[in-house]
C-alpha cells in the first residue's frame, strides 16, 4: 500500500511539529518521493542523526508502504 503526500507529511509533523516540508512525487506512483525538511529540531545533529529522525517519524512505513524517500534535512536558525 502506497502512501499519499499528505500522510508522509502527517507522520513527519506528529513527531517533528515545527518541520517545514515539502515533498515530490518523483514518479507519479506515490511510491518514490523527494523530501526536504527544516526544522529547529535538527541544530547540532548531524545529518544521520537527522536523516534518523525522519525515518522514526514514518514509523516503519519506510521499506513497506514507502519505498522510495531521498532525504534532504537542514537545521533551522531562530
């Protein structure tokens, strides 16, 4: 089962509420995605770290109903 733009981002803000993403769809199938996202969260965490929270955040979809997510996480500045 294939998940939908809006529920990635739904999973991601239940864990990171301050994140600001956006997310495309890269092959039309709603299996293969393209995500960036910032948020105050990941200041002083290396991008493992960081790549490791979102993939928390999906709540083992990834591999599963997700098959396809490139990552792109950056800190925020106040």
């Amino acid at each position: 089962m294939a998940l939908s733009v809006d529920e990635i981002r739904k999973l991601i803000t239940s864990s990171i509420p301050d994140a600001n993403i956006e997310i495309k769809d890269l092959m039309g199938d709603n299996n293969h995605y393209s995500a960036k996202i910032i948020s105050k969260t990941f200041n002083g965490k290396s991008k493992i770290e960081q790549h490791k929270m979102v993939y928390k955040a999906l709540k083992g979809k990834m591999g599963n109903d997700l098959h396809a997510l490139a990552l792109t996480t950056e800190g925020q500045n106040e």
